[in-house]
C-alpha cells in the first residue's frame, strides 16, 4: 500500500475499543452528576406507565415523558445491582417517579426481571437504540473527511474497462498511484465537498475537477477566473476533504496503472474517483445525548446531504466544528433559522420624509427562528455530523446551532 494511502488511513476519525469503553463510563459517571444540576421539563400529559415496543428508541419512548427528549440521561434512575442498567429492552416498563423530589425514569419499579442460569445473568436480547440507527447506519461508514494535505498523492481511477465511461458490480476499473496485495479490497470514493475557510468562516464548495459545474460561488476558487466572479480571494486555506464511499474494488493485479474488480456499491464508478483503505470505524451503539455547554459563538450547519432545500426527521446534515472545537458524539444542538433583515415599511414609508433622513435606521433583523434539534452522531477535526431529531420548520444550510434547552 503506498504512503498516501496509509496517510489518509491515518487520518481518519476513529476510536480504538479500550479508549471508547473508559469514555463511555466517564460519560455516564459525568450525566448522571448532572442530573441534578439540569432543569428537566416533564410533560405534563405524560402517561403513567410505558412497555417497550420492538422500533421504540430512547429519544422517542423520553419524548412521551419529558419536554426535551434529549434530557432523559439526566433523569435516568440506574440500578446499580443490574448489569448495564442503562439499557431498555422491548418488554421492559417505564414509569416516571419522584426520588427524593426530583424526576426520575425507571425500569420496572426498578426491580428488573434477572434469569438465573449458570453463566448467565441477564437473558440476551437486543436493547432498544437511543436513536433510529437505520437511518444512518450507511451513511456513518460511508461519509469520511481527510485532513489538508492528504489528498494530492491519492490513488485514482484513471479508466475503466473498455473505456467505459462508468464501471459496476465485477466489471474491472484501472488505479493509478496503487500499490497493495492481490486480493485486497480498496474503498472507491469520491469527492463531494471541499471545505474551506473564508475570511474566517467555513464554508463548502466542489471541485470544478471533481464533480458537476456549479455556479461560481459553489465552486472552490482555484482559478482567478472563479474567484473573480465570486468576489473571493484565490486558493483559501483548505480544513477538510469530505469523500463518500461509491464502491469496493478488489486488487486482482498488481501495476500502475493497477486493475480492481468492482465487488459492489452505491453507484457506479468513473475517471477521477478516488481509492481509499476500508472505513473501519465502529460507532458507540449507545450515544448519550447531551448538551455543549456553553455552545461557541458561529456554529452553524455548513450543508445537507440529502437535500438541496431543507432537511426534514432523520436526515443528516454537516456541521462547521469539530473535535477541535470539542464537539463529541451525543452533542445536541437547536438549529435556528437567521432572522431576515428587512424594511420597517411602517415607521419608514417607502418614499416618506422619515424615510428619507435615515441612512440604515428603517432596518430591523426579525428574530431567529428555531427549527429543530440535531444529534451529532460522527466527528472529525473541523466538520461533524448530525442527525434531525425533531422540530417545527425544514434545517437549511446556515441555520445557527445554540444550546438545545432554547427553542423561542
């Protein structure tokens, strides 16, 4: 395998098992000490009592019982005489009592059915996932962002067989800068977004190189030309390549250019994708929402994956921070639609006097308006990933994240 590709296999977002398991204790040692501090909302129609049902998530079944579902860490009454006693099974009853004045969820009173058998505590069954992980089970091992630095070497599709403009299932495709073992799988990806800082903030772009022509403010300014046209200073510095996943190919023979056999994927592979090792990266099954506190001033969502316009439940979305800006799986944020500027055409007729002898006095920015919660579910450096949870209104590209309690 060449330097470049055991460089960007360096560089990805991953967690070794030993390291997540000490985080995930610390992480619930950390909730449950702020479950006191916290002002939970509960509903005050919620029921009395829950059975879990195959499909419920905890962000649903805490949304029967509390205001904010992303708050149920913190009213979460753990046994501690039950192995990992934050898991709920479907079977299992929720109820909502008080413990010593303050809200708590519990399971079964408290009192969870254990089964005795040699060897075994607990009957092995599946527990309900915080979050609907179907959908972005794909999404989380097929999206990925590569540090500055690491894209100029990588390996890339120079043809494909017969010289076909695309490639699928077991048809052959050719690698340049390709070294590895013969029967060793490869990623093909391709590039989707560049990120890139301008003047301070993040912003996205494609690659006129890699991708559709855009308008020219969508295109990354390495040319006067585009730069030119979009008012934009030339070549900004680079924070993050995001590639997705297309394909996995299979080395079957060695060379420059170098051959795989495409053994399947998303869509098909053409000239100019890229090859990258397999995403290995595995994620925590059991996320903790809770909030970033406090949440740094610019935050913001940077783009959509699914849409173009709007994203609605359950879609993914990016964000412009990072781990380097500590931003951690299980953060959730309230997504805010900018108020618009506009013309106070009442106090300021158009054409009146009063109107008139005022430069920018007849302007007034109307209030951010919240559209919905986002749970990051995968971090890199500078750009996460978030999932919609619920909300009033579609998520757009430069809605302005804040601590999720707010929501006027």
């Amino acid at each position: 395998m060449t330097a470049s590709v055991k460089m960007a296999g360096c560089l990805l977002y991953g967690e070794r098992t030993v390291i997540k398991k000490i985080f995930h204790l610390i992480l619930v040692a950390m909730l449950a000490g702020a479950a006191m501090a916290q002002d939970v909302s509960v509903r005050p129609d919620h029921p009395d009592e829950y059975v879990v049902v195959e499909g419920d998530t905890l962000w649903d079944i805490s949304g029967k019982f509390l205001e904010k579902p992303w708050q149920w860490p913190a009213i979460w009454h753990a046994n501690p005489q039950i192995e990992n006693p934050h898991l709920i099974y479907p079977g299992d009853r929720i109820s909502l009592m008080y413990i010593d004045g303050k809200a708590r969820l519990v399971v079964n009173g408290d009192k969870r059915t254990v089964r005795m058998s040699p060897g075994v505590r607990e009957l092995e069954r599946d527990a309900i996932p915080p979050v609907e992980w179907d959908a972005i089970k794909h999404f989380i091992t097929n999206a990925r962002v590569l540090l500055p630095g690491s894209f100029s070497d990588l390996p890339y599709i120079v043809a494909n067989e017969s010289t076909r403009l695309m490639a699928t299932v077991k048809d052959l495709t050719f690698a340049r800068g390709l070294d590895g073992r013969i029967g060793e799988e490869f990623a093909i990806v391709r590039m989707r977004h560049i990120y890139y800082d301008d003047k301070g903030v993040m912003k996205r772009a494609k690659h006129h190189k890699y991708g559709e022509h855009l308008p020219g403010d969508l295109e990354y300014p390495d040319t006067v030309w585009n730069a030119t046209l979009s008012w934009r200073r030339k070549d900004p510095p680079v924070l993050g390549y995001e590639f997705w996943d297309i394909a996995v190919g299979r080395l079957v023979k060695e060379g420059d250019p170098a051959t795989l056999e495409i053994q399947g994927g998303r869509t098909e592979v053409i000239e100019g994708d890229f090859i990258l090792p397999i995403d290995d990266h595995v994620f925590d099954p059991q996320l903790f929402p809770h909030a970033m506190n406090p949440v740094p001033e610019g935050m913001e969502v940077i783009a959509l994956t699914q849409s173009k316009y709007g994203a609605g439940h359950y879609q993914i979305v990016a964000i412009n921070a990072g781990s380097n800006q500590g931003v951690e799986p299980g953060h959730v944020f309230s997504a805010f639609r900018p108020g618009k500027t506009i013309r106070d055409e009442v106090k300021y007729p158009k054409g009146s006097w009063a109107d008139a002898k005022t430069w920018n006095g007849d302007k007034v920015t109307l209030p951010d308006q919240y559209s919905a919660h986002i749970l990051v579910f995968r971090v890199f450096d500078e750009v996460s990933y978030a999932m919609i949870m619920n909300g009033e209104r579609p998520v757009r590209e430069r809605d302005v994240l804040k601590h999720p309690d707010e929501m006027l």
